[in-house]
C-alpha cells in the first residue's frame, strides 16, 4: 500500500485519532483502555488483524471526536508498545507519533493487592514502575503481568 492511500485511509475520519500498528488481537483490550464501551456514543471503528509488514498482524482503532491524553497513550504503550498515534483534526494527520514506553504510570492502574496503601482510602495515587514483562507496584511490590487493562482504575 502506497503513502498516499495510507494517508486517504486514515483520514477518513474528520477529527479524532488514529491508533494504528496495534499488536494483532489487542484492539478490544485497546477500546478497554480508552473506556470505550459503546454506551457513550462516541463513534469508533476497528480493523483486526490486518495485514501489516512490520507486525505480521495489526489492529488499528479509530476514534471520532476525541484525541487522547498522555495518561492514556501512557497504558497504551504497555499492550501496544508499536503503536503510532495519529492525532486527525478537520481530516488531516496534525500529530504523528509512535507511543513511548514510560518508566513510570501514576494513577492509572489499581494495585491488586487489596492491603497496598494505595487501595486504601488513603490520597496516595498508585504508581508502578514498568519493566519488561509488566508493570510494578512500587508500594508493596505487586507485580502484573497480564490483563492490565483489568486493572486500569476507573475514571
Ligand atoms: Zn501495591
């Protein structure tokens, strides 16, 4: 596929963003992240398991109106480290950017231990360091491997 039907095909929404290089199959856990359940309207479409070069399989979610936040580029790159954000404004690419695993995520992931401070009533905010093969709490130690969208604190 040339650049310019790539650039048609991720156009086609008028203003919003575009996640494409998602690992083939995470596309529903991806949709979980960002809080999308088809109950708040928002207009979102998904490809799975299309044919990609440098995945073998990709996904790709696009999602009209609304453009995402560091917090929630930050969960994504744990399940769709090769992931690229296209942020679409009035149908053109505006921000183009591949995702970035942080060292660090704050406050958006709950502990799964349910004696670690931060499920208390207590104002401490959650914080894991990210490492490899999952994510650390960097209160009591806890470490999640899988799931995390399972995890993800709601809003
Ligand atoms: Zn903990």
């Amino acid at each position: 596929m040339s650049d310019k039907d790539q650039q048609l095909r991720v156009s086609k929404i008028q203003n919003g963003t575009v996640i494409d290089h998602i690992a083939g199959g995470q596309a529903l856990n991806v949709l979980a992240i960002l809080g999308i359940d088809g109950t708040s309207g928002d207009s979102v479409s998904v490809a799975m398991n299309m044919p990609s070069d440098r995945l073998g399989h990709k996904d790709v979610v696009k999602v009209e109106g609304r453009e995402l936040s560091q917090d929630e580029v930050d969960v994504l790159s744990l399940i769709a480290p090769a992931a690229t954000i296209n942020i679409i404004r009035d149908y053109d690419v505006v921000e183009k950017g591949r995702v970035e695993r942080p060292s660090v995520v704050e406050g958006v992931l709950e502990c799964p231990n349910h004696n670690c401070i931060t499920t208390e009533n207590e104002p401490v905010d959650s914080r894991f360091a990210v490492g490899d093969d999952g994510v650390r709490c960097e209160y009591c130690d806890t470490i999640i491997r899988d799931d995390l969208p399972a995890h993800i604190l709601a809003e």
